[in-house]
C-alpha cells in the first residue's frame, strides 16, 4: 500500500494521471492535496534566468569554499572542553593505577626480603661465646694509662 502510494506520488509529479490513476487519487486525501499543489505549482510561470546562471552559482560556491580553506581551523570550545575533559580524567586514572602498583610492588619485595631475612639461620653459640673477643678487634687501640704509668 505504502509503495503504491509513493509509485503513484512521483507518478503524479512527473506526468498528467490517466483516469484510473486520479479515481485512486480521490481515494487518499493526502496525494489528492499534493495533485492540486502539483497543479498550482505547474500554473505558475517559469522564472527568467540568466544565460550564465549556472556559472554564477557554480563561482559563488568555488568563493565559499576558498573563504572556509582560508579561515582554517579555529577554536571552538563546545567540541575542545570535553574531549580534554575526558583525556584529563584517562590521565589522572593512568596515574592512580600506576602509583597503586609500583606500592603494591614496594609492598611485595619487602614481604620478600623479610622472608628471606627470617629463613636465614641465626649464629649459633660458638659465636657468641667470641663476641666479645669480636667487639674487641673492631674498637681503635687506646694507650693504657696505668700499664705506661707502671713502666716508667
């Protein structure tokens, strides 16, 4: 029904109907009106135009478009704000995500170095029955004031 409607619309816009044609026509109100708008358009006069008409219209739009290609781009706002907005907000993410790792990673290899300190073997006894003996050896060397007031 659709199609025929739409055959019989340009039907109408490009030629005269036949009889059965405009009967069918009588039959839908809205192409009814559309014919006689056809009609009154097809009454009234054609416009006289100028023999170069086309080669004006056809310079007008070459004059717009080498206007626009001069203008070039410029700023405009409502377009630039949300997209920095939104590369703004991709940025401070990126950046959140990257410090939660790197402490997440801080945090992992020092749980690895306490396990390796606690699985090592604490010194046994023979090294601190000698600690003193060790402390000794790293102390600087003092002259003994009454060892060198006994020898002279």
């Amino acid at each position: 029904m659709k199609n025929e409607s739409n055959n019989l619309r340009e039907s109408l816009w490009r030629r005269k109907l036949s009889a059965a044609e405009r009967a069918e026509l009588r039959a839908q109100p809205d192409l009814e009106l559309e014919a006689r708008l056809t009609a009154a358009l097809g009454k009234i006069p054609a416009a006289p135009v100028s023999s170069n008409f086309t080669a004006r219209v056809l310079a007008a739009i070459e004059l717009e478009e080498k206007a626009a290609a001069r203008a070039g781009w410029h700023w405009n706002w409502r377009l630039l704000f949300p997209r920095l907005a939104v590369a703004a907000a991709v940025m401070v993410f990126a950046g959140v995500s990257i410090q939660r790792y790197e402490t997440h990673s801080q945090h992992i290899r020092l749980a690895k170095n306490l396990a390796t300190v606690a699985s090592t073997q604490t010194p046994g006894m023979d090294a601190l029955e000698n600690l003193d003996a060790i402390r000794g050896m790293s102390q600087s060397a003092r002259a003994d004031g009454e060892l060198l007031a006994a020898l002279q």
